[in-house]
C-alpha cells in the first residue's frame, strides 16, 4: 500500500486544512496523458482535477478548488504520495478565474463565478446588438459603419485563417 507524506513548507495561510489518505492509491495502467476520469473516485478529496505525467517516475495531479491548489504526486517507483497544499497566491487565483469552464464545479462560489461570466458574456452581446441596432436608423453615418463592420469581420476572417 503507498504511504502519504504531506508538506507542511508550503502550507496554506488560509487555516489548517485536513487532507485524506484515498481508498485507492493506484495509478491507472493508460498511456500519458492521464485523465482525470481515470482517477480513483472513492478519493476524499474534491474539485476540479488536471493530471500530467512528466516522465515514467512521477504522475502530477493538480486539484483546483475556487481558493485552494493542492499538487498530489505519485511515485511509480517509491509507491508513496506527496500532497503539498498550496499557499494562496493572487497571480494563480486570477489564472484560475480565466481557465474555469462552466458549471462543471461542485461549489457555490465556483457556480457563481460561472454565472457573472454567463451576464457578462449577454451583457455584451446585447450591448453589440443594440448599438449595430441604433447605428442602422442614424441614415447619416451608416456608410462609415459598414465601413467599420467590413474592416472588422475581414480582420476576424484573417485572424481566423492565420490561425
């Protein structure tokens, strides 16, 4: 069976936090990437899970909460886990709001989060909408708006196309 080892260097400055020791310690038998679906689900521990897998010693996984980072790693070779909880640290709180994806996330805040950016996003779709809908009816300016819109839809086409 694996031993668990904690690392209290990087603790959390957010309070003390209690981290289980899971069921199933095994990693699966896939080749590398690992998914997260392939991880143990009778783990005591939750939200959102990335894996990597640097080379044929160690697998890395990465378990994001709304505030929390903790980085589990798994030693083929030594069978044991390290699970170091990540100190608080603004510049990967503000990466983490712009890489979360829906509602995917079993927490309120996470939840939350994802409906301002659901607001946001109608917000400025109908902002676009209303103003292509008030420059149409202002018969004074309308040629330098399709000027506008032509430039603008060429360049999203060529950005397009670069990429």
């Amino acid at each position: 069976m694996p031993t668990l080892t904690t690392s209290t260097k990087t603790a959390c400055l957010c309070g003390p936090r209690v981290l289980r020791k899971p069921t199933s310690a095994q990693p699966p038998k896939t080749a590398s990437p690992i998914r997260s679906n392939n991880l143990p689900k009778k783990s005591s521990v939750t939200g959102s899970l990335g894996a990597h897998q640097p080379n044929d010693k160690r697998i890395n996984i990465y378990l994001v909460d709304f505030r929390h980072h903790i980085r589990i790693t798994y030693n083929l070779a030594q069978k044991n886990i390290k699970v170091e909880d990540k100190r608080f640290r603004w510049d990967q709180f503000f990466t983490t709001l712009h890489a979360r994806g829906g509602y995917q996330q079993d927490s309120f805040l996470n939840d939350l989060w994802a409906f301002v950016v659901d607001m946001i996003s109608l917000s400025f779709i109908f902002w676009v909408a209303s103003g292509i809908y008030m420059w149409w009816h202002l018969k004074q300016t309308r040629r330098w708006g399709i000027v506008a819109l032509g430039s603008g839809f060429l360049s999203f086409v060529i950005f397009l196309v670069a990429l």
